[in-house]
C-alpha cells in the first residue's frame, strides 16, 4: 500500500509539473514552434481539459494560466488525499500508523 501511495504522489507530481511549467511557458509566450514547447502545451491542455472554460478573463493568458492552475490545484489536492488514505492504511500515514506503548 505505501508502495501505492507513493505511485500516486509521483505520477501527482509529474502531473501537477507539467502543467505549471506549461502555465510559465505561456506566461513568457515561449515560441510554439519550437517541440518541447509544443509538447508541454498539448500534453497541459489535455490534463486540464475538464478544467478548461471554468473563467473566461479579457487576456487569453489570464483565462488559461488560471484554468490551467485549478487543475494543477485539483490534481494535487485530490492525490494528496488518496496517498494519504492509502498510507493510512497501510499503517505508515504521517503519524496516524498504530501506536505502541511501553510499560
């Protein structure tokens, strides 16, 4: 279970990185010419596809970066408490594991 939890806060974290690195690259107006951009952007805009349309701001910018940040947000509050139920299970969760007593 702890190797799980674990798996979930990696693939949180890759996750929630390349949206934010997208975020900065757009933010910047880093060229979509060049592949890696282009890749992140894509690869961003399809993890945060649900989250698309939530504001609509007067700067194309604006509207993504935040759109784009309820995502990032999201995806880490939502693996955060899923590593965290599963450490918790698995008797390892940031103190919640069994408690011993000595005598």
């Amino acid at each position: 279970m702890l190797l799980i939890a674990n798996l979930v806060r990696t693939v949180a974290a890759v996750v929630v990185g390349i949206i934010v690195v997208a975020i900065v690259l757009v933010l910047l107006g880093a060229s979509t010419h060049n592949d890696i951009v282009s890749w992140l952007r894509d690869a961003a805009a399809w993890l945060a596809g649900p989250f698309a349309g939530i504001f609509h701001f007067d700067s194309e910018k604006a509207t993504l970066a935040v759109n784009w940040g309820i995502a990032a947000i999201v995806y880490a509050v939502v693996a955060a408490l899923i590593s965290g139920l599963l450490a918790r299970a698995a008797g390892g969760g940031y103190g919640y594991g069994r408690r011993t007593t000595t005598v």
